[in-house]
C-alpha cells in the first residue's frame, strides 16, 4: 500500500518524484560517456535485450528507482545532447533548465489545456505568449491570436484546414468535394502530402508550382 501511496501522493508539493528525477540525473551523469552531441551510455542493453527483458508488463511491480536507472541504459544510449556545443542542428533547441523545471511541476499535476476545467489558470500560458510574441514583431496584441500546435506538420494541417472552410463554408457537413485541388511549391514541406492525406483531399489533388529560385544570404 505504502508503494501506491508513493506513486500517487495526495498531498501537494511531494517531493517524491523530484527524488526520483535527481536519481535519474545522477544516473545519467554516472553512465554517459565523454560529452558529445549524443548522450552514449557505458552499460546499455542491446536491442535483443531490450526486447526479451520487456517483453511482458510485470504483474510484481518495481521498484521505482530500479524503473529510471533501468530506462536509462535501455532507451537513452544515442539520444541527441541539443546542449552540447558541438550539436548543431538548427530545428531543435536545446531545453534550459527553468522550463525544464516548469515542465516537470507541470507533469506533477497533468495540466490539460482542453477547458479551464481541467487546466485552472495553466491556459492562460497560450494567450501570454501569443501577446509577447505579438509585441516582440510589433503587432497590435488586440489583433494577434495565437495557435499552439506539435509541430511543422500541424502548422500546415491547420493552415489547410483554415484555406477550406474558407474556400468552402459548408464544408464541414458535405465533405471536401471533387474539384478541390492545393498549390504547393517544390522543395516544400514533406507534410503537405502527409496533411492532404489526413484531411481527405488526397495526395493526387497536390498540384506543384515551380519555385522562383535565388540565393539567399542570411
């Protein structure tokens, strides 16, 4: 019983899984290797073993700290350090510490961005960025609305879907009809056939422009 109670402590600002991140961080301090631009972990399992020591949920339970240490060398060997200096690649940013941090408190209490119901004032977060973006590129905050997505593919999934209802008001109750068809560039985003997929208008409705070319300087 004490074992649940520490998995789903009742009482706020347990410290119990800031114990179980610090023994993780020492983990990963302790077996990761010289400083690259991946993490390379000194006793990983294998893949054969990964896939035979994992094989069934175990109906015993584990010991948490036995849980992290044991991700760790399974999953973590070869994971992209975005930190490190010689990391440089421009998409993906290396977190820092305090957001880090807020994440994890965040975690703590599963904040759902849904309706306020399930989120307090956590979805006041997407409308304090939007202005401070707003205001960083000199907009009217009044005027700017914000949509947080998961990424490039959602971006243009949501661009698509925007570009049809406003092609087609009524769309939503009769379908994308036959005749639709979307520009795209080439050399565009490889989303833009994933994203025609999953709204239905079908790769084969994709038309590509050429693009003008010329250099770019930065």
């Amino acid at each position: 019983m004490k074992k649940i109670k520490n998995l789903f402590p009742e009482d706020v600002g347990n410290l119990f899984s800031a114990k179980l991140f610090y023994a993780g961080l020492k983990e990963l301090k302790k077996e990761s290797e010289k400083k690259e631009f991946r993490i390379s972990i000194k006793n990983k399992d294998s893949k054969k073993q990964l896939l035979n020591n994992l094989e069934k949920i175990p109906e015993e339970g584990m010991d948490p700290k036995e849980i992290i240490t044991g991700s760790i060398k399974s999953f973590f060997d070869k994971i992209p350090n975005w930190r490190s200096s010689k990391n440089q690649y421009n998409i993906c940013a290396p977190t820092n510490t305090t957001s880090v941090a807020l994440s994890a408190l965040a975690q703590e209490y599963n904040i759902h961005n849904i309706n306020s119901d399930f989120s307090g004032n956590g979805l006041m977060v997407e409308k304090v960025i939007s202005i401070m973006v707003a205001s960083l590129i000199g907009k009217d905050i009044e005027n700017v609305k914000g949509i947080f997505s998961f990424g490039g593919t959602a971006s243009n999934m949501y661009a698509m879907k925007i570009a049809l209802n406003k092609a087609i008001p009524n769309i939503g109750k009769i379908g994308i009809p036959n005749n639709v068809y979307m520009l795209i560039t080439e050399d565009c985003h490889f989303s833009h056939k994933t994203v025609a997929d999953w709204l239905g208008i079908g790769t084969d409705k994709l038309i590509v422009i050429k693009a003008r070319r010329r250099e770019v300087y930065s």
